[in-house]
C-alpha cells in the first residue's frame, strides 16, 4: 500500500506560515480599528472641548431706522464663531418660536465671524414691539443659545 501525504517538513512549513497569516491579519485589524476609536475619541474631546468653552449673548437690542428688531451678540467664549461659512449661516434665530431671516448692518458684510468678546450687530426681519413684547432666541454653533424678551418697556427704547 503506498501512502501518500505531506511530508512532516512541508506540514511544518505550512502551519508556520498560515499562523504568521492569521496574526498579521490580527494585527492589521487591530491597528485600524484602535485608529478608529483613538479618532472617534479626539474628536469627541475636541466637540466637548468647544461646547464646554463657546457662548453667546443677546446683549440688548433695539428699533432700526425700519423699525425691525436689531440685536447686539457678544461671544462670551474662548473660540471664535463662525456666523456664516461658505455661503450658509450657521446661526439661527427665532421669534416667538418661528425662524426669522437676519443679516449683518452695512460695512459687516465681510465679518462672518465674531471673536471672542466680541459684539456683532444682526438686523433681523422683526417688527419692533409697540405695547406687546417678543421672544427672541439664538442658537449658534456647539450649543450655544441667547434669548432676550423685547417689549418696549425701558426709556431709552431698547430691550
């Protein structure tokens, strides 16, 4: 009877490579996915690092030469924020729940970003309140939010 097989050498051989194959194919895995996680994990601390450090504020507002509302935003945080990038706000702005438009007072069109304590100017499409009063909320990037109620009610005509 003649037995045919592999070879105790040959066997040898093949096991050694085909361990060597499944740890490097381990190893890649590994490392890709420990590239993932570490990557995930940064970016995460970097978004909390910016939402822990950014704030806005509605410091006052008041009546234009249209009689719309115009708001007063100061940047309490430690990071610049983008008002606008590319074309797109980033901000919005609500009145009394609903969005409104806003732009930037002539001369500001060029400053789409507001340093830190810092004050911009946004002109918004609300009627200033004569007698009634009107809820005006912010929300701008990494969370950060201002309201302010308008009602007409100081001397001086602001709110």
């Amino acid at each position: 009877m003649s037995r045919k097989g592999v070879t105790p050498l040959v066997g040898t051989a093949l096991l050694i490579l085909i361990a060597v194959s499944a740890v490097t194919s381990a190893a890649v895995f590994i490392q890709d996915t420990t590239e993932q996680v570490a990557g995930t994990v940064e970016d995460r601390l970097e978004e909390d690092e910016l939402r822990d450090n950014s704030g806005i504020d509605i410091e006052f507002a008041y009546p234009n030469e249209e009689e719309k509302v115009s708001l007063v935003v100061r940047n309490t945080g430690r990071y610049t924020l983008f008002i606008e990038e590319d074309g797109n706000q980033l901000w919005n702005l609500y009145s009394d729940g609903r969005p409104v438009e806003y732009s930037y007072p002539e001369g500001d069109v060029d400053e789409m970003m507001i340093d830190p304590d810092s004050t911009r100017t946004l002109e918004t499409e609300v009627d200033f309140p004569e007698g009634d009063y009107v809820t005006i909320d912010l929300e701008g990037a990494y969370g950060t939010s201002s309201s302010i109620i308008c009602d007409n009610t100081l001397e001086d005509g602001t709110c």
